[in-house]
C-alpha cells in the first residue's frame, strides 16, 4: 500500500558540519507533529524545497547522537 507523502514546513534548530561533505541538521518538531517524526532506525526523510524554480526532493536517512542514544535509550 502507497501512501502519499506529507510535508511540514519546520525550523532548522541547529546545522553542523561534519566533515567537507557532510551536515547534520536538527529540526525544530512541534507538538502536534512529535508522533509523526518519533525514530525508527532505518527511516529516510525526504526534504523538499524550490531550487531556481523547480522543486527538487532529496532523501536522508535519520539518526541520533551516540551519546543520546547511550543515555537516553533509543528516542
């Protein structure tokens, strides 16, 4: 079963560089939306913008911190 795609509009809350090629990003998740983005290991994200006028949709996987993880349990 297909489902269609949803898209929110949320708030970068923080944007690291990891390397050359690399950034994490943690986004800003309101309440209402928290049950939609809980973690599951494994889960892409697909982020949508306009890009010279075209909408362009990349896909990333997600994850968490090891420290968070070690400290937390899995979120």
């Amino acid at each position: 079963m297909s489902h269609a795609p949803r898209f929110h509009r949320l708030a970068v809350n923080d944007l690291r560089r990891e390397s050359a090629d690399a950034v994490s990003l943690t986004f800003a998740i309101p309440e209402a939306l928290a049950g939609d983005y809980r973690f599951a290991p494994g889960q892409y994200l697909t982020l949508r913008t306009t890009m010279d006028g075209e909408e362009v949709r990349r896909s990333y996987s997600r994850s968490v911190p090891v420290l968070m993880t070690a400290s937390c349990g899995s979120p």
